[in-house]
C-alpha cells in the first residue's frame, strides 16, 4: 500500500467538477477515488470490526470546547477568543504525547494531559479565580463533546454489519463518559491506554485487534486524519478515510485522498455504512 502523502485541495481547485455543499465547504465529489466493486466488496467482506479514531472522526471537539467556554464566560464573565483557546488546548495534545513516547513522563492519561495543558492556558488567557472543581469540570469538556450530525445514525448503520469500537488515544473512562453523554452505540470502548502506548505507535493497532481476537487485516480503521490511517496501514489494518472538513475550522485545507491512498474515503459514516453496504 502507498504511503506517499495526498495532495491537499479546495473546492476551486476543480472547477467544472461536481461540487456538494458540505457545512459551508464545496468540495469536489468527482474527485473522490473509488474502489472497483469487486475489490470493495472483497474488502468489506473481509473486515469483521471497525475501530474508530474519535477526536474529529466521530466528535466535534472543537465546537463542543468552544461551547464549553462560553458557558464558563456566561457564568464567570471572562473575555476570552474561545476558537483561539480551542486550537491551543487542542495543539498541546501532541507535544504532551511525544513527552510519554520519549520517556521524559511515565505512562500518562489523557485527562491528565489536558489538565497540564490546560493549567498553562488558564494563565496565558488570563482566566482567573476559578476553584478547583470549576478547573476539573471544564476539564471533563473533553468527555462531554457533542457528535457530528451524521454520527449516530451513521454508527447505529455501521453496527449492523460489522463490530465497532473506538480506537482512541482518549483514555477509557474518557470514552465511555463520552459514548454515554452522546449516545454513541459502541460495541466496545478500546483505547491506547490498553496498550500503554499512544497513536501513532503500532502497539496501539496490534494490540486492538489482538483484544478482538481479530487478525490485523480483519480490522478496519476509520479516522479524519490520514496520518492515523497509514500508521494504521503498516500494521495491516484495512482503511477508512471520513472527511470532516470543518474538524479544525472553516478555511482550511482538505485532504481528499485524490491519489486513493486507503481503501475507502466517504463524505460521512452515512456514505461509509452505503460504501460498505451496511
């Protein structure tokens, strides 16, 4: 399988193809590589389980945080760019993962990572004279985030014909909290923490399909971002790409996986569970 990364494009980039209006984004729908119909079925049919990236893949992170904030505002008053704060909490996840690979923390969950990162924001947005409970509940916005509109209907198709799991970096007290909050119908919560060691190393997809008592090719990854799925790849996981356009706000480049870099793309899991003919 290619590990070349794709090219990223926008909408105009394809001019006289047909475009779909996708939450304010066209995007280029000819554009979108499709597998031959024998070799999608043999896929499909193949693959007994899919695991789930969540964070952008099935969760809106963003505007659930930045909703988050501004109850905080309405309560406390605080006079904070709240999208700005977002990409910030969000952007010190991977730095504070790379601190665990290296060995520079030991073993540390997620909950706790966004609290470290979280402790430094409170300063630098100077957001004051919040109490110790106030801290860990708006830290606990992480397991509170709302889906995307297609997730449960999608995920409840998708169900029907294939095991489905998380397969998250979230640790699993996060994830289950989350699939309570939002309705999410997973068959199981897997997370890196089983595996003690984050995406993208590869112990964290062996070890899923391990616990699934699954071969590797048997198991289909589904995430947002191309990075999960060709880690995912080398280990022998089938592939799933979900293009969540506004996963880090509007105006930013989409990937659209034009060179057919992994065995499915699809618009939404609504497109994914049809793809799959679930």
């Amino acid at each position: 399988m290619a590990h070349s990364h794709s090219k990223l494009v926008t909408a105009p980039a394809f001019p006289r193809r047909q475009l779909l209006q996708l939450g304010g984004l066209l995007v280029a729908t000819a554009a979108l590589p499709r597998t031959s119909r024998a070799a999608s079925a043999s896929v499909s049919d193949q693959v007994k389980a899919l695991t789930f990236d969540v964070f952008g893949t099935v969760v809106d992170w963003r505007a659930s945080i930045i909703r988050e904030g501004q109850l905080l505002a309405a309560s406390k008053g605080f006079d904070v760019d709240w999208a700005m704060f977002a990409d910030r909490w969000r952007s010190g996840y991977g730095p504070a993962m790379n601190k665990v690979r290296t060995g520079e923390l030991p073993w540390t969950k997620i909950d706790d990572l966004h609290r470290m990162i979280l402790n430094d924001l409170v300063v630098e947005f100077g957001i004051n004279g919040l109490t110790e409970s106030e801290l860990d509940h708006f830290n606990r916005a992480w397991h509170r985030l709302a889906p995307w509109p297609d997730t449960v209907a999608g995920l409840h198709r998708l169900k029907s014909k294939y095991v489905i799991t998380t397969l998250s970096n979230g640790n699993v007290s996060l994830l289950t909290n989350m699939a309570k909050n939002a309705g999410l119908p997973w068959d199981a919560i897997l997370s890196a923490e089983l595996a003690g060691h984050y995406k993208p190393d590869p112990e964290t997809y062996l070890k899923a399909a391990e616990l699934l008592g699954l071969r590797p090719e048997e198991v289909m990854m589904v995430a947002a971002h191309p990075s999960d799925l060709r880690a995912a790849a080398v280990t022998g996981l089938r592939t799933a790409y979900v293009i969540r356009p506004l996963e880090r706000g509007p105006g930013r480049p989409v990937d659209m996986n034009t060179k057919g870099e992994f065995d499915y793309t699809a618009m939404d899991f609504i497109d994914l569970a049809h793809q799959l003919g679930a």
